[in-house]
C-alpha cells in the first residue's frame, strides 16, 4: 500500500462520523434511540391520582346498576298501590268519624291529604321494607355473586365504593317516598280535586303553599329514613348472604317500631330510629317550627355517624374471598 493511501485512511478514521454511521467503538451494538429524560417514580410510592369525574362515573355505574334491576322496579310499582287503594275505598265509601288515620276524613275536600295519609300508612311498613332491601343487598348481593372482588381490581377505594352504595340507596329511597307522594297526589287530584289546604290548626292556605308543605313533608320523611339506610349498608357488610342481610334489616326495623309502641320503656325510645318518623304534623300548622323539625330530624344524625363508622370499618377490613 502506498503512503497515499495510508494517508487517506488515516484521514478517514480522524473524520467525524455522520449522523447514523456506526464507529468502530459502537460497530456490532445495539442501536439506541435518543436518551428522553426519566420519569421519577411519585415520591412516597404513592398510586397516580384517580382521573377527574371517576366518583361521578362510580356513583352513575351504582344508579344505574340500583335502578336496572327488576326487583326494586317491582318495589316501585308496589309503593304505588297504597295511594290508588286508599283513594278508591274513601272514594267508594268515605270514612266515618274517627276511623283510620287523622288526615282520612279530610281526603275528600282537598286530595292534597291522600298524599299524607299515603305517607303515614307506608312510612311504619311498606317503605322500610323496600329500603331495606335494597339496602341489605347492596353490598352483601356483589359479594354473593362474586362481582364485588372483581370490582375491587379496578383501582378504585373501598371507601369510594362505599359512599358510592350509600348514595345508591339513598337515590333509590327518595325514588320510593316520590313514587308514593306522586301516586297519592295524582290520585287525589283526580277523584277529589285540589284546592286550599285547610291546615290542622285551622288556618287556611293556597293550594301553591299547601304544594310546598307536601314538599316539605316528603323531605322529611326520606330524611327519617337514612337511619335505617345506615344500619342496612352495616349489616350488608358483614355477610355475603343478601337474603340474611335483608332479612335482618327489616327484621331490626320491625323489633325497633315494636319497642317504640311500648309506654313502659320511658325515655329510651326518644333514642330510637323510629321514633319521630311521623313528626312531619308541624308542617301542617300555620306556624312551622323548623327548630323542632331539625331537633327531631337529628336523630338520624347519630345513626348515620355511628352505623356508617362501623361500615367502613368493617368494610375497609374486610377480607374479599369471593
């Protein structure tokens, strides 16, 4: 080789590569692609955050899942039945003095009061039973089926879920309390009209102001159910049952509402869950003492904290087998 050609080798080898042409140091290995800047794990190892609207997506898969199933469609229906039934019989034959409950004489001069005797006869057992259930079934009926474990893998917390089945059950009671306050309202426009509402301290109302009490009635009575709400999502937590779990909801509803029918307890039934659910009768007065409508509604209160501390207790801790 002549000394022109060691020359010119010599110059290539000094030369800087071009972009893509392998050297000898790197000739043989793997081709990399451009170094892009690492991404650090969060500190703390903490989980990615869940993505915006994920509780308004979990709580609509629970309605939707509450509101789908045919059972508690069957409930519904149900409830609508009380309201039709009473104003067919007060309309087939109106009621003598001092028989059924005390808005029954007055049904046929105003329908606004079938909505509170609808009220009053549903509110000791039909409604209780249909909240019960669906509320006994809420957790322990995906745990039966085994749908609850599977849930559990999306990344999603158990206290998320449980807020999620609580604002189901409740959506479907305040379903449940409309269905008979509507059914009672149509119902009694139709066979006996609407009109002023005479209230029970004598006064006389409009119709739009008698609207707003039956309103206001309704508020009331689905407030006074969330303490039964609680304890059925409670007792739905500690078994895989759905049968035991409602049972057991309508059967402490039942123990409860006896106890409170029993004088001789004194002042321990004041404590009880049941026990102002028919105190909505101040709405009726011309005078509304909403201070005492919250004093009674606080009740509640106690239940809720209490019983839905022991849910999410057991229900964060609970171990998930099926």
């Amino acid at each position: 080789m002549s000394s022109t050609d060691l020359d010119g080798a010599a110059a290539a080898d000094s030369a800087p590569p071009r972009p893509g042409q392998a050297t000898p140091a790197t000739a043989g290995a793997p081709v990399q692609l451009a170094d892009r800047p690492a991404q650090r794990p969060p500190a703390g190892g903490a989980q990615r955050p869940a993505r915006r609207g994920g509780m308004r997506r979990l709580i609509g898969s629970e309605l939707h899942l509450v509101f789908r199933r045919r059972r508690n469609l069957a409930l519904l229906v149900v409830l609508a039945g009380p309201p039709l039934l009473i104003g067919i019989a007060v309309r087939a034959s109106a009621p003598r003095g001092g028989d059924g409950p005390a808005f029954l004489g007055q049904i046929t001069n105003n329908g606004l009061f079938l909505v509170y005797t609808a009220l009053t006869v549903c509110l000791p057992l039909f409604l209780p039973l249909a909240v019960g259930v669906v509320a006994g079934d809420s957790i322990s009926g995906e745990a039966g089926t085994g749908t609850l474990r599977y849930v559990l893998t999306v990344p999603v917390g158990r206290t998320r879920l449980l807020v999620a089945k609580a604002v189901g059950v409740v959506a479907f009671a305040a379903a449940s309390v409309a269905v008979v306050a509507v059914s009672g309202l149509v119902t009694g426009a139709v066979l006996f009209g609407l009109h002023d509402l005479v209230l029970l301290s004598g006064d006389t109302v409009s119709t739009a102001n008698g609207l707003a009490r039956t309103l206001g009635v309704a508020v009331y009575v689905l407030v006074s159910l969330l303490g039964l709400i609680t304890i059925g999502l409670f007792i739905s937590t500690l078994t895989e049952v759905p049968i035991a779990a409602m049972a057991a909801t309508i059967a402490v509803t039942i123990i409860v509402e006896v106890l409170d029918a029993v004088p001789q307890i004194g002042s321990f039934r004041t404590a009880l869950f049941t026990h102002n659910w028919l105190g909505y009768g101040d709405l009726l007065r011309s005078n509304v003492d909403v201070g005492h409508l919250l004093s009674e509604s606080s009740l509640q209160l106690g239940y809720i904290l209490v019983f839905g501390a022991l849910a999410w207790a057991r229900f964060t801790s609970k171990d998930i087998t099926s």
